[in-house]
C-alpha cells in the first residue's frame, strides 16, 4: 500500500505541476504563449504519462472524483479511498508550492491575478454563473470516469487506456477552461487554492462536489452498462 501511496503522490504532483504550470508560466509567455490549447495539451500529457509510468503501481487515480467514482463503479475498495485522497490532496499541495516558488522568481509576479485557480462567476474565465459551473464540472467528470473505466476494461483493448484518458482530459479542458479554468479533480483545485487564498477557497467546495457528484454518477452508469448482458 505505501508503494501505491507513493505513486499516487508522485503522480498528482505532476499532474499539478505541469498542468497548471503551464497555466501559470507558460500560457501568456511573450511571443510563444501556448494559450489555452497548450495548457489543455499539458493537462492531457501529464496523466498519459503517468498513467504509463505507475498505472501498473497504483492505477494512476491522481484525482479524489476519479478515487470515489471507481469505488462507485465497483472497481476500487472503499478502504483505500481515503488513503487516496490524502496522498493526492497532498502531492497537488505540494506541486502548487513548488509552482508558486518557480513563479514568484520573476519580477511581477502576483498571485492574485488568478494562479491557475478554477472559479465561477466574477472569477469564471467568461464570467460563467455558479449553476453553469456545477453542471460543467458534473458532466466532465461524469465523461471522464465513462472513459476512464471503459478503457480500463478488460474487454477493451488493452495498452491503449493512458492515451484514451489523456485525451479526454484534453478534451474536458477545450470545453470547460472558459467557464470553470477547468478542475475535474478536487487535488488539482485544491493544490493552487491554497496559495491564492481569499475567493479561490471561498469557491473551492463547488470543485470538491461537482467533480464528486458526476465521478459517483459515471461509475455507477458504467457499471450498470457495462455488467450488462449482449
């Protein structure tokens, strides 16, 4: 169990770090920004590699909604979820420090304006309502977990699984950056709240429940379809 821990915290690290790094660093940078298209790539590249790199350790969750909703599909013992969440509560935690040490070297930096934060509202990318922002973030991680434990199937295609859900959180991040800046995971909102403080913990609780809520719905959807006969 502490190697699987460990794995989920080095993953989560990651995926904070260079997810929301690249928001950070990398997405207005003069000249050769990669705008938001670049920072959904990153997300989507950060679990496909890790998925590669400790699928085979700890399932490379990276994500509470991800831990919950397996659980929920009858995939994940309900004795290991908190463990889970700890470890990548902690490991986002951990990345947003490292993050905010590296941006806070260059002279302007400031917090305030934004540190890859998911919000709604006045702090929503376009300026999206709270009851948008719930149902984005329910039905992207509904979507996610779908994927998530169709590729993981042992009747699907097996060694594809990584690239399948590395692309769909690409996908979820095209679709929802503008109205949420797009969290689908708790860990990863969590992990750059903290440094921001003020309205990003204020609004934290909706990317705690949303995500949790259509992780929960995904997993007993798919276990219903997919235990289903032909």
């Amino acid at each position: 169990m502490s190697h699987k821990l460990g794995a989920e915290f080095i993953g989560t690290f990651w995926l904070v770090l260079g997810g929301c790094g690249s928001a950070v660093l990398a997405a207005k940078f003069p000249d050769v920004g990669i705008g938001l298209l670049g920072v959904a790539l990153a997300f989507g590249l950060t679990v496909l590699t890790m998925a590669f790199a400790i699928g085979h350790i700890s399932g490379c969750h990276l994500n509470p909604a991800i831990s919950i909703g397996l659980w929920a599909g009858g995939r994940f013992p309900a004795k290991d979820v908190a463990p889970y969440i700890v470890v990548q509560v902690l490991g986002g935690v951990v990345a947003g420090g490292v993050l905010y040490l590296i941006a806070s070297g260059t002279a302007g930096f400031d917090v305030s304006a934004g540190f890859a934060c998911n919000g709604y509202g006045d702090h929503s990318p376009g300026r999206y309502s709270l009851g948008a922002g719930l149902l984005c973030e329910m039905v992207m991680t509904f979507m996610f977990l779908m994927v998530v434990m169709g590729s993981t199937d042992k009747r699907a295609p097996q060694g594809f699984a990584p690239i399948a859900i590395g692309l769909c959180l690409t996908l979820i991040h095209l679709i929802s950056i503008p109205v949420t800046n797009t969290s689908v995971n708790p860990a990863r909102s969590t992990g750059v709240a903290l440094y921001l403080g003020g309205w990003a913990m204020a609004q934290l609780w909706l990317f705690w429940l949303a995500p949790i809520l259509g992780g929960i719905l995904g997993g007993v959807v798919y276990r219903v379809l997919g235990n289903a006969e032909e």
